[in-house]
C-alpha cells in the first residue's frame, strides 16, 4: 500500500471520528438554548471524565455562569442534555406536567442487570402499578408501627457508642451511623436482625459500602452499562450476575420461602413483596423474583446510604457549632421530661427545631446532584418558544439550586433558621428538592427522615460531639461516590454526658 493510500485512509478514519462526535453539535443552537461550547470526544464534560471536576461542582458552574437564561443545553459526549434552572419550569417538569416528564431516562437491563428494573429506573407503565402497591409501606400509620423498632436499633447505636467511646473518643461517624441505618432497614423492611453495630463482618455493611464505593471491576461495569447500553446486554449473556445481584436475590428469595413454609407474617417490605408474588400479574409484565429482588435492592440501597450521610452531616455542623447543639439537646430533654418511657412516635414529630437541623442538612448537603428526566413526547415550554423532542434528556440541579445565594443567602453557612414556618413561604416550593417531588418524589422519604430523627436525638441527648485533630474543615465532598458524602468519613470528639 503506497504511503498516499495510508495517510488517505488515516484522514478518512479522523473524519469519520470527527462527524461521529459532532454531528449533532448544533443541537442546542438551532433551538435557540444558549450553552457552553463542545469538545469533540468530550462535550462539556471534559473535566468530569477526566476526574478534574465532579459532576455536582460542573452543574453548579454552568448553573452560575448563565445565571439569567431559564435553561442551558450541553452535551454528555455526544447526548444533548437540557438543564433547567427556572423554578416554575421546574414545578411544570415535575408536577403539573408528569405524563411528559414522568421517565428518568436510565436504560433497564434485564439479563446483565437484574437490579436495574427497580422502581427508581422504570418507565411509567411499569412504575406506576408498582409504585401504587409498594406505596403503603411507607405511610405514617407504617412508620408509627415501625417505632418501636427503630427505637430499639437507636438504644443499640447508643450501646455501640459507648463501647467505642471507652476505647477512644475519636470516632468516624459516617460507618457508625451506616451502621445503624443498615439495621434500621433490616428490621423494619426485611423483619432481618442484620447486627451491623455489634457485627464487624456484616455482609449487609459490606455489600452497602460496594454499592456506593464500587471496586474497579463495577465501575468499568457501570462506565459500559452508561455509554455503551447494547455492548452491555450483549456482555449480560456472557458476565455472570454480580455479588450485589446474587445476593440480594438469594436473600429475598430465602426470606419469602422461609416465612412461606412456616406462615410467618410481618406487616413489612418482604411481606408486601410476597403479595405481589402471590398476584396474577401486575399490568403487562411479570413479577419474577429478580424484579422483587430489585425493588428490595433500591429501598436498602437508597434509604440506608442517604439516612446515614444525612446524619453524619449533621452531626459535623453540630460540633462545629456547639450552641446549636446545646439548643437541640434542650429541646430533646425537654421532650423526655413530658414524656418520660412513654416516649412516642408523636413526640418525634413535634421536635421543631431537630425539624429545622434536619432540613437545613439536606439543603447543604443533598444526598443527589440532579434530578434526571426524558421526556415520552415533544414538549414546548411555558412561555417560551422552546421545543425538545420525545425521548430528550432534562436535569434538574437542585444541587446548585440549594447553593444559589439569591435563594439561600450565604449558602455555605449552615442555618436552620432558613426553615422557619415564615421563610419557607417566601420561598418557592421548587427551591428545596432533596428527595424531589411531584408524583414520582422518593418513596422512602418519610421512612428515611425519620430514621435519621429518632438516630441523631438519641446520639445528641447522650453524647456531645465536638471537632478533633483528624476533623476536616472544610468539609471535603468524596467526589468517587454516587451519593454526596465526606470524603475519607467524618472523625468527631464524642463524649458521654452523664446523667446520673
């Protein structure tokens, strides 16, 4: 082959690279969206691919560098995605127009991953029937049953800390409070004594920590699973189930059997699941035991890893700021002072300013960095004379939106009094989206935030928390994991109080 022929053939495989990755490229202009400049291979993730900048920091970016424009089009490679920044654009996607913007858009992977046909990613014909009967689970009647359960796991995190404290009063609160999430969801969602305080080879603890820090061989997994959805079916037929797969099957599976053969019944999450089983059918699809298995997956993944986070953030901005810490433990004290052993699920409720802290938490530090949604026809929005396609990619930043200034003044000081009854009305109902909202809003939510109230009222009445040596200040994101959380874990000084 002469040298011309190469360096043509060369030229025509740049050129065909070249198209690949920038063909649509005018996307964005041709519908009057204003947005940053691609990069061929790249988009306008460069950074985020190449680990220089999180996903959270990029959105938050864009977000700030066209502050004035409702909407900003980008491109993850060569996907077009449409950020939305107006708050009543917002309150359309997720609220009054659902039925258009009702998917969040993630592929579902029967064969390569089971796990991935659970009600977070499934599309409305699915979810909808499915959402209707796992629904009751969470309601408030369910969770005051769940009290005594729950307050059991928080006496046992209490115990754990005061062993711990005995042998040293530094401690890493983040795999404290995971723990006690893990146990909290096992006894109350699956009727399992999971013991990861008391048990330092948990396999729940261990399978939740892969799920959020995956090793090496799951992130190229989900790196594929991502870009390439074809390649990876393909691979679904040829790769073996993962771990996590395998197991959360395994013990859903087990845990229907056993309490089918000895007719054990608990108003729980694994009983709902045998009643769906033990239905005809549920719409148009069948309930086979991995879908069952990934509904138990997604409760178990999301309630315990966003329920600790929650607390461990908390807990860091109560030692750093110990008068807050004293008014909230007055508060509890005061609480236990009416109540005494009658202490109730009420009671928890009524704690405004544990209220406040929690929220504010969330608000600072939510446990997401957008909110995902594709539309199921072409949609024009309000006022404008913007039209997507069917089928296109809509984020919502609420990561960015919790930071705007014009909406949080001073965004990086840590104020519960932003959720004072009268500020939150000035507010828009838009401007506050930890768990989303509209019709599709997390269906864990009330499980989780109480969780996380029954666990940090218990921590502060019996313990003061303070920074140590090993404190990060400021607080550093761990950028590697799925949900917005400290890197390297949160080391606190905690001591007993002594209440004799």
């Amino acid at each position: 082959m002469e040298p011309f022929e190469i360096l043509c053939g060369i030229a025509a495989i740049i050129f065909i690279l070249y198209y690949y990755f920038t063909w649509n490229f005018d996307f964005w202009k041709s519908r009057g969206v204003r947005g940053p400049q691609p990069i061929p291979g790249f988009g306008n993730v460069k950074d985020v691919i190449l680990g220089k900048m999180s996903l959270s920091r990029y959105l938050e970016k864009v977000y700030n560098d066209y502050r004035d424009e409702p909407f900003i089009g980008i491109f993850d490679v060569t996907t077009p995605i449409l950020i939305i920044k107006d708050l009543d654009l917002i309150k359309d996607i997720l609220i009054k127009d659902f039925l258009v913007f009702g998917e969040r858009g993630y592929n579902i992977h029967e064969k390569a991953d089971p796990l991935s046909q659970n009600l977070f990613n499934l599309d409305l014909d699915t979810w909808r029937p499915l959402r209707t009967k796992l629904t009751p689970v969470f309601t408030s009647r369910k969770l005051k049953e769940m009290f005594v359960l729950i307050s059991e796991c928080s006496d046992h995190l209490v115990d754990y800390l005061e062993k711990l404290v005995k042998e040293t009063n530094t401690i890493e609160c983040h795999e404290v409070t995971a723990k006690y999430a893990t146990d909290v969801i096992g006894n109350c969602a699956f009727g399992i004594e999971m013991d990861a305080l008391a048990n330092e080879d948990s396999e729940f603890r261990r399978i939740g920590r892969d799920v959020f820090r995956p090793p090496l061989t799951h992130r190229i997994r989900n790196t594929i699973k991502e870009y390439w959805p074809k390649l990876f079916d393909f691979l679904g037929h040829i790769v073996p189930d993962s771990e996590i797969t395998s197991f959360f099957t395994r013990v859903i599976v087990d845990t229907m059997a056993y309490r089918e053969k000895h007719n054990i019944v608990r108003h729980d999450f694994v009983n709902t699941l045998m009643e769906l089983k033990n239905s005809d059918k549920l719409g148009d699809f069948d309930l086979t035991d991995s879908l069952l298995a990934a509904q138990a997956f997604i409760f178990f993944a999301a309630g315990y890893e966003t329920s600790s986070t929650a607390m461990t953030n908390v807990l860091y901005e109560l030692a750093l700021n110990q008068k807050m810490q004293d008014r909230l433990r007055d508060e509890i004290d005061q609480e236990y002072l009416k109540h005494g052993n009658d202490f109730a699920y009420k009671n928890v409720l009524e704690m405004v300013y544990l209220d406040k802290i929690v929220k504010e938490g969330l608000r600072k530090y939510p446990p997401g960095r957008y909110i995902p949604r594709r539309t199921t026809s072409s949609y024009t929005f309000n006022n404008t004379k913007v039209t997507i396609p069917k089928g296109q990619k809509v984020w919502i930043p609420f990561f960015a939106i919790h930071n705007d200034s014009n909406i949080y003044p001073k965004p990086d000081v840590f104020d519960p009094e932003r959720f004072d009854v009268e500020a939150v009305q000035k507010r828009h109902p838009m401007s506050y989206l930890p768990f989303g909202d509209g019709p599709r809003i997390c269906i864990g939510l009330r499980f989780a935030i109480y969780q996380v109230r029954v666990g940090l009222l218990k921590i502060i009445r019996n313990f003061k928390v303070e920074p140590c040596e090993k404190t990060q200040i400021p607080y550093v994101i761990d950028e590697t994991n799925i949900i917005s959380s400290p890197k390297g874990g949160i080391y606190l000084k905690v001591t007993k109080i002594n209440r004799d």
